[in-house]
C-alpha cells in the first residue's frame, strides 16, 4: 500500500510555528510568564550550574543536616581508596577462566537502575554491601519522595551530592503529581474508575509543576525529573527549546504500551529538539505490558528520529511486591534476549526478586512512596522499607550477573567501577 500519503505538508508545520509564536497565545504567554520568574535561559542555567556544584551541595548539607556529612565524606573516602570492585575484577568473578575469551558488546550496555531511592542513608547501606560481597552500586537512581519534605531534612542535596561522588544519575518526582489532590474529584478505592482517565495535573498544575522544576533546578541544580501526563512532557519539550537544560524521564504511569504511542511521543520530541538533535526527553519508560517485539519495533524508528543515543528505553525488570502488578513479575529473562542488539536501554528494579520479595514481613509496596517520613518512622516500618529496598539492590545485582554471565555488558556506578576520569564538579 502507497504510504505516501501520511507525509506532512509543510504547510502544517508553518501553522504550528503561527499557533507557538501568537503573541495572543494565553497558554504560550502563561508558560513565559512562569519562566520569566526566574531570569532568561541562560541565567537560568547559570543558576543550575552554580546550585550543583559540589561545594554549594556540601555547605547545603551542612547547614540543614551536617551528619549526612560524614555519610558523604565517608563515600568519598571509599571511591578514592578503590574500595569498591572495579569492572574488570567483577567480570573475571563473574566468568573465572571464560573472562579472557569473552568479548563484551558495549555498544549495548545495559544502565542498572534502581527504584525507588528515597531515604539518603539507604545509599550507605547498599554502598556498604557493594564493598562487602564484591558487588555493583547502580548507575541510575530513581527517587519518588516529597520534595519539600527532603528538602526540610537535608536528604535532597545529600542525594544529589552522592550521585556526584559515585558517578550516577538520578532522577527525581516533584510534588505536583497527579497525587497532590490537584484533582478535587479522585479519592481513594471508591473513585477508582475515574483514575482510568489519568490522576493528572489539570487545569493550573501543569504550569504549578513547571514552576516547581524551576525553583529546584536553579536552587539545587536538579535537572531530571519525573514526568507523567501530556501537557507537562509538552511544557518539557517548550523548556528545552527555549533554552533550559531541562531533562525528563516519561513514567511508567503514562502507559505507553505499544509501538504507536511511542511514535507519538517521539515525534513530539523531534518536532522540538534542538538544531543540535538534543532532546529533554532522555527517559522512556515503558509499562509494565509491553513485550519484546514492542521495544524493538520502537527501536527502529527512534534510530531514525537519530533519538538512538538520546532516548533510553527504562524497562522494569522487577516490581514491587504490592500495589502495581500482577506477582510474579520478573522480566529478567526478556532483558537479556534483547540486550545484545537493542542499544540505550535501562533495566529497572522496582522490587525485590518475587520469591524474596515476597516472604518478606513488609513486602515492598507502591504505596509507600506516598507516606510521610515520620509516619514510616512512627509506624516502626522504616527498616522493613530499608530491606525492602536491599532487596532490590539484591535484585539489580542479579540482573548484572546474569548479563555478565551471557557476554552482556552493563553500566554500574561510573567513579566506583568503571574507573573513568571524575569531572571536577
């Protein structure tokens, strides 16, 4: 069949271009408008780059939780002494006499990622059992706290100086999500049917969650953050364009399960790339539905769309026990059909291995996320969310063994195991 006929005029394009550049556009002059609070683009970048440099982290830390210090210089100390298992000591354990006649693809390395990372102590806990039994910190960290609720607590820039410290990147969910009650008319259970048409952020909230970003991108340099609905991946993909160094990963919450509504999403972003090809857009998170074909269909087009290198495809391995999915739930198996020839992919531990997982007192739940510190603390349930949250580490372990154990190739923490040179912050 002649697929010509799904070309776009260019006459199209130039009717987008008016509707963007109408100064009589309220929903363009609002999103300026939010912008224009905190300076041009470039003074806004400035005041990124200025916020996450190291010092400006530490001397926040200090100032609202100098024990986290400790923490932090302990890490340091760590790195800098070769504490933690280099790449090529973890393959050779790994392969024993095989290591030598096995070639690893590193085009298609698989980031280890980890969600969700809520409490800064816990990065010492698994920074501790990677040094005891030889094993791999993450290279991506997933963080769904209350923003403010850190920010009181002094874990937001003690995370963010971490990531630094270990080489990783991190992403954190701002509080205007669609569980902030910015819906009046959801509740609990007995609204349910109205969550199939999206939690959301209606009406004012998607320009609320803008105005988030920006405080804490220019206060604490966070750059990547969650998103989760239409209007705000747009506002994202309107920031970048304009100037800001936004990044954003696509939530599993927005349920893009088949190949078409990738395109979709693609196409959006390429529509607003920069003439350099870049794109906010660096995150794509598949739902948990999705099977092999899917990602490599999807595969194919975002290597035209030259996203190849720009977009990665987050894929869960495993979920949480409680709360999201149907148990057991393990894609471990799937990841390594496609991690030899399907490149820029992240494979994501939500959950313990279910067998583990499972048998906990307190198996993981999606639901705690969503629950104040204090109240975890009070409840006497912060250690079982610690385990919990082992137990993943536990699981993103496994997924690097069996990935070594097949000739794959994986990306760990870069300053503890890959050993390449730090970027003085």
């Amino acid at each position: 069949m002649d697929n010509s006929f799904l070309k776009i005029p260019y006459e199209r394009l130039d009717e987008i271009n008016a509707t963007l550049l109408d100064p009589d556009s309220k929903a363009i002059g609002d999103f300026l408008k939010v912008v224009e609070k905190y300076g041009s683009p470039v003074e806004i970048n400035q005041k990124a780059a200025q916020a996450r440099h190291l010092p400006v982290l530490m001397d926040k830390v200090k100032a609202v939780k100098p024990d986290h210090l400790t923490d932090l210089n302990w890490l340091k100390e760590m790195r800098d002494q070769g504490k933690f298992i280099n790449l090529t000591e973890y393959r050779k354990k790994v392969l024993g006499a095989r290591y030598d006649e096995t070639e690893f693809n590193e085009d298609c390395a698989v980031t280890l990622e980890i969600s969700a990372a809520q409490y800064f102590p816990w990065l010492r806990a698994a920074a501790e059992r990677a040094i005891q039994q030889g094993v791999l910190m993450p290279g991506r960290f997933i963080r769904v706290r209350k923003m403010k609720e850190q920010e009181m607590d002094g874990d937001l820039p003690a995370f963010a100086a971490a990531m630094q410290i270990i080489g990783a990147s991190y992403v954190e969910t701002l509080d205007t999500k669609g569980t902030d009650g910015s819906n009046i008319h959801l509740g609990g259970p007995e609204t349910i049917t109205g969550y199939f048409g999206g939690v959301g952020q209606p009406n004012q909230h998607a320009l609320e969650w803008l105005d988030e970003y920006l405080y804490y991108y220019t206060n604490y340099g966070i750059s990547q953050i969650l998103n989760i609905n239409p209007g705000t991946v747009l506002l994202g993909y309107m920031l970048h364009r304009l100037g800001v160094d936004i990044e954003f990963k696509i939530s599993v919450f927005m349920g893009n399960d088949n190949p078409y509504a990738a395109l979709w999403t693609l196409i959006g972003a390429k529509l607003f790339a920069r003439d350099d090809g870049s794109s906010p857009l660096i995150g794509f998170n598949w739902s948990n539905s999705v099977n092999n074909e899917t990602i490599e269909i999807t595969a194919q087009f975002r290597k035209s769309l030259n996203f190849e290198q720009v977009v990665r495809f987050e894929h869960h391995i495993t979920e949480t026990w409680k709360s999201i999915v149907r148990q057991p739930y393990n894609r471990r198996e799937e990841l390594i059909q496609i991690s030899d020839h399907i490149a820029n992919v992240s494979a994501k531990h939500e959950g313990g291995d279910p067998e583990i997982d499972s048998t906990r007192p307190h198996p993981s739940d999606i639901l705690d996320y969503f629950r104040d510190k204090s109240e975890v603390i009070s409840s006497g349930d912060w250690d079982y969310l610690l385990q919990n949250f082992l137990d993943k580490f536990d699981a993103t372990n496994k997924t690097a063994w069996t990935l070594t154990e097949a000739g794959l190739s994986f990306i760990a923490a870069r300053h503890l195991h890959h050993q390449e040179e730090m970027v003085p912050a």
